[in-house]
C-alpha cells in the first residue's frame, strides 16, 4: 500500500482511539539515542571540515561560523545557504554523514517496545537526510516502529514537494513513481538544488510543510 493510503488509514484509527494526540513527530538525532553515542560531535566535526575544505572559508572562523548559522537557521547547511555558499547538498551530506560512527548505536527493545505500545501515528520529522534517518533507525531497531520520515529530501526536492515522502519501506514513496526516474530527476536538478534555499525546522514554514505532507490536524499533534 502506498504511503498516502497509510496515511489514511492511520488517520481514522488515530480518531477512532479517541485519544488527545492523534500523530506524534518525532525529532531523530539527540532524541532516540543518548549524546553520549558521540555522534553529535562527530557530525559537527565534519561540517567543520567541509566548510573549510570545500568552501575555503577561514580556519579560525568556522566553529564560530557552524554554531552560530546553526542557531539562526535551524542548521548550518541551511545558514550557508543562505549566506550564497553554492554546493551539492548530496555532497555535503554524505560528506557529513557519511563517515559518523553508527557502530556506537545499538538496538534499544526498552525504546521499541514503548514506541509500539503507543496507539498514535508516529512520523520521524529530521533535518537529516533520508540515508542517515533509515541508518540510525535500522541500527536502533526501529525500522517498523514509525510510519514514515519526513526529512531533508522531502522537504527541499529538486521537483515536486509532493513526490518525495519517504516511507521506511523503501517500494512506498507518496506519488514517487519508478525509482530509477526519481533518482535521474534529482541529478538533473542537482545544479539548481545546490543554489536553492533550504527548508528545515524550526522555522515555521517546515512545520506547516510537515504538517501539510503528513495530512495531519496540528491541533491533534505532538
């Protein structure tokens, strides 16, 4: 069943439990693992790299620079951007998710038997990557414990927003087509994406996006 008919359906069961919260959204890294994984340092060490090897910027003003863009823009990729720094976000990513030490993860039962007990929908909401969100989720044992990932493809695709809501089966993408066709239409509008601005939380239009491809009632979400 494609994601949308999920969607659906998990919608009207959401209302028959007559439960306050019909959809909870959960936030990835730093939430359903502990800091101590040092995945966070890490990943912060490799946007330090990047910038200054791929973008030439001043040794002595990256750390600054990563903090403070992170704080203003929700992350570092989308202040850069916003600064006019032109790069692949394909690139950037797997440059700084590509080499984090997911070995630290483990399963967690205690986390995946609470997750599956809950009668709500749950969506993981990320800035990350949908590579990084399935890694991190496959390590913990969580794969089938939510019913999609709205992440940085699905919010900043290179065609339409629509097409890129990811399900953690990878044959159920809402409205995505043949895979093969996707992942030329990414590359062809790979020049354009690199110059775009990004879309992330926390600001308030990635909200409303999530909310909106979710097909959710923030009134009944969490």
């Amino acid at each position: 069943m494609g994601l949308l008919g999920t969607f659906t359906n998990m919608d009207a069961d959401g209302r028959a439990t007559g439960a306050k919260y019909e959809c909870l959204l959960f936030d990835l890294d730093d939430t359903l693992y502990p800091l101590s994984t040092g995945i966070n340092l890490a990943c912060r060490k490799n946007i330090e790299e990047f910038m200054l090897q791929y973008l030439k910027i001043e040794e002595s003003e990256v750390p600054r620079m990563c903090l403070d863009l992170y704080r203003e823009y929700g992350t570092t990729m989308a202040g850069l951007k916003a600064l006019g720094y032109e790069f692949d976000n394909d690139e950037f990513h797997a440059y700084v998710h590509g080499r984090l030490p997911y070995e630290t993860l483990r399963p967690d039962p205690v986390l995946r038997n609470l997750l599956l007990s809950m009668p709500q929908r749950k969506i993981i909401f990320t800035n990350a990557d949908e590579a990084h969100a399935r890694q991190v989720l496959r390590r913990l044992g969580l794969e089938d414990c939510f019913e999609g990932i709205i992440c940085f493809e699905t919010l900043n695709p290179p065609l339409e927003p629509a097409d890129f809501m990811d399900a953690l089966d990878d044959s159920q993408v809402l409205a995505g087509g043949d895979e093969e066709r996707n992942t030329a239409d990414r590359t062809k509008a790979s020049s354009v994406s690199s110059k775009s601005p990004v879309l992330c939380k926390p600001s308030l239009e990635g909200f409303e996006a999530a909310i909106r491809i979710a097909n959710v009632d923030p009134k009944k979400t969490v």
